[in-house]
C-alpha cells in the first residue's frame, strides 16, 4: 500500500522556492543546535558550522528578492508551502521541549 499522496507545492517563484529551502534548512540545523534536545556537543558544533553557510544563502535568496522588486512575501502561500515541506515537524526541534507533569 502507498502513503498517502502529499498535497502538491503551491505556484511559487524561484527566488520564493529558494528562501522556503534556505529557510527549512537553518531550521534544520538550529534543531540540530538546540541545548534541550541534542545529545552531544559535537553534533551541535557541527551543526553551528554548517548553520553559517546557511544564513549566509538565505539572505541571499532574500535579497534577489528584494533585488527583483518582490518586497512583500505572500505569507499564506509561503505557510502552506512549509507546510507540505514538513515544515511543522521540523520547526518543533527549534522550542523547548513540553515539561513532563509533575
């Protein structure tokens, strides 16, 4: 049986597609980063190093952007996008994990 079949991207530009990508990938390693959920210096270290070179491409897609005159995002195109990037998920490594009852 096949998963079920994502819903598909919405129409984005190809700067927009690139600031989602950018975007998703320094989530990626801010989870990596994160002191509440890591489990070894290393993997963070690494993940700290990587982090620099990926701020570094999401100013760059934002600023052709910003270069190409398209100065406002379209924030609900952008969210669904995300979302069906697993966006959610992925964010989620970023906060603070809920406190377990007491």
């Amino acid at each position: 049986m096949l998963p079920p079949e994502l819903p598909p991207l919405p129409a984005l530009t190809r700067a927009e597609g690139d600031l989602v990508d950018r975007y998703l990938e320094a989530v990626d390693l801010l989870g990596r980063i994160n002191p509440a959920r890591g489990h070894d210096t290393y993997s963070g270290l690494r993940a700290a190093q990587a982090l620099v070179g990926r701020a570094i491409a999401l100013r760059d897609a934002l600023a052709l952007m910003h270069d190409r005159g398209e100065s406002q995002l379209h924030t609900a195109t952008l969210a669904r996008a995300l979302r069906v990037l697993d966006g959610e998920r992925r964010s989620e490594r970023v906060t603070l994990p809920s406190v377990p009852p007491r």
